[in-house]
C-alpha cells in the first residue's frame, strides 16, 4: 500500500454492541479484510471503556465500583518515577493493555488466517483521556500540576505497546488516537491547558511519536480542524455524516493536507439504529460526494479525494444492536465497492 492511497477501503472505530469477543472479530474480520481491527467492548465490561480501558499503571490509578480516578493523596511518586524512566528507556512493555481491558484485542491476535493489507488500533487521546480521568475532588487531571505533564507520556508507551502487539497481525499498522472531547474546544468547559492550539499539537504530537506506523486522529464532533491539521497526523476521521460542513470550512488546509500524502477518513455510515435503517448504499453514496464535492472546487480532483480516503462508520458502533452492527458493516462495505468502480 503506497503511502494513504487507501482508495475508500474500510474499518471502523473501535467499540461495538457485542460481550462476546470472539464473536465480535469473527464479524469484524469478515467485512473488514483490508483493514481489520480489534473490538472495544463497552458493554461487556466498565474495564472496556475508552477512557479505563488504557489507565493500567497510571499513577495513583483507582478503578472501583464502575467509577475510576486518580488519588493525588496516595504518595505517587515510586510509580511516577517508573513511568518517566519507562519513557525516557522506551521500554514499552512496562504498560501493556491487560486481557481483561482489551478482550477484543487479544481476541484478534488469537484470530488464525489473516493476511489483511494494513491493522488498525486505538489509544484514547491526551486531551479526551486527561479531561476525563479527574483526580477525586473531580477535578480534570491534566491540570494536576506534576501528573498533568505525565498524561501524553503515559499514553506514548501504551500506543507503541499495542502496536507493537498488533504488528504480529500486519507489518502495516494504522493507529487511532481518539480525541471526542476536542469537539469542546472553544467551549467554556475548555479552558486553561486546552485552550492552547500550540500545547494540544505538543501533546498529541508526543503520543504519535510513540507510533511507527501511520497515524490517525478521530474527532466525531465539529472542532477547529485547522489546530488538528498541524500535528503530525496522516490521516484525518471526522463525522461526515453529520458534520461535513464543518471540515468544508477548511479547504486550503484540507488540499495541503491531502497533497502532501494525507488521508480523508469519512465517518459516513450512521451509528444510531433510527438513521441507519433508513440509509442504502445509494443514499450514503450521495451523501459522501456531497461531502467531498467541496474540496474538488480547490484544485483537487474528485479521483485524488477517493484514493486519499477511507471509510467508516461516524463513530464507535456500540449504540446499535448487533444485527445492526452487521447491517453497518454491509452498508459500509457495499459503499466502498461502489466508490471503487466508479472512481478507480
């Protein structure tokens, strides 16, 4: 695969409706041959959530009663000692992804008879996970001052474990760094730390240096995609379903984007039941020029847009049922054999 000339090849963010891991990549690796990708299992376990589901050996961690955050009272200090060593060595098998945090994941390295063109993976962004995460006076723990710095870091040696892992799959990996809360951005609830276009690229610049291979950023939300477009990023997941005005605003930076190597990931099949039984191949396939029709007016040709895009649901699957998950996998696959014969 030259570069991201993925030619609207598919595969989905993570997390779907399943609590059967095996049976969730059976599915996963039947629709997404090209590029499959191990199942987030929210329903199946709290452990699962995106936001504990890469907290293993954090600092001062604490996961009980369905809830998690960061005890600042406990002395953190051995453990944060640890984790800056671990960073400064790379030794990234200090923090791995545990089984009972990522099922899914274990269950696609356990998977027999694969040979797909590229994997993919995820890790929860700093900004969404440092938001999240809050120590227990509910207070965001990127703004701890000692262990706020510790966030992007942390999350580096996670990413490169997993990927690591997911390069026994495919020596092509595609890793997602998942960063919802910057839809937020420019919001009140956004201040201090986050309102700093220059430190949001530092920190989700820092995680992708823990990544060899191509790296992503899912946004399902509007956001200033400018801020984005900065990082070192290759390829780009929106929700084109619902918000593809809003990378329209960004024409300029999109095309430079896209001519230098980049990749367009459009969020397009929908991921609440009401919309997606509504929706058929030739539905979503208006919908998708139409999105992508904007950017032609900029010197790009539509033919350069679809050998520069991928194609994915709008977010994570786990709203639906499974047969719906399986419906949303049709439409996407039936979606990407379509753009192929009439672009390529």
């Amino acid at each position: 695969m030259s570069n991201t000339e993925f030619s609207c090849l598919t595969t989905i963010t993570q997390s779907v409706p399943h609590t059967d891991a095996k049976k969730a990549c059976a599915l996963l690796t039947r629709y997404l041959k090209d590029i499959p990708t191990w199942p987030q299992l929210p329903k199946k376990t709290f452990l699962e959530n995106m936001y504990v589901q890469f907290s293993e050996g954090f600092p001062g961690v604490v996961v009980e009663n369905n809830r998690i955050y960061i005890d600042t009272e406990k002395d953190f200090t051995k453990s944060l000692e640890a984790l800056y060593q671990a960073y400064l060595e790379n030794d990234v098998n200090k923090y791995p992804v545990s089984k009972d945090y990522a099922q899914g994941l274990y269950a696609l390295l356990e998977q027999e008879g694969l040979s797909p063109k590229a994997v993919k993976g995820c890790v929860t962004g700093p900004l969404s996970w440092g938001m999240t995460i809050t120590d227990q006076n509910k207070r965001a723990i990127l703004y701890h001052e000692i262990l706020g710095d510790a966030v992007p870091k942390f999350l580096k040696l996670k990413v490169a474990w997993e990927e690591k892992q997911l390069q026994k799959i495919s020596k092509n990996t595609i890793m997602f760094v998942d960063e919802p809360y910057m839809a937020s951005y420019g919001s009140s609830i956004a201040a201090g730390v986050f309102s700093k276009p220059e430190k949001i690229v530092e920190m989700i610049n820092e995680v992708f240096d823990g990544i060899s291979g191509l790296k992503a950023i899912h946004c399902c939300g509007n956001t200033d995609w400018a801020i984005l477009l900065k990082t070192k990023m290759d390829i780009l997941n929106f929700d084109a379903y619902a918000y593809a005005s809003s990378l329209a605003l960004y024409p300029d930076e999109v095309k430079k984007f896209i001519s230098r190597g980049g990749c367009v990931a459009w969020g397009i099949v929908p991921n609440q039941m009401a919309p997606l039984l509504k929706e058929s191949v030739a539905s979503l396939k208006d919908r998708l020029e139409e999105a992508m029709a904007p950017f032609t007016r900029n010197g790009l040709s539509i033919k350069d847009i679809v050998k520069h895009s991928l194609l994915l649901p709008c977010c994570g699957l786990n709203a639906l049922t499974e047969d719906g998950t399986e419906q949303a996998l049709k439409l996407l696959t039936g979606l990407s054999a379509e753009m192929r014969k009439k672009y390529l």
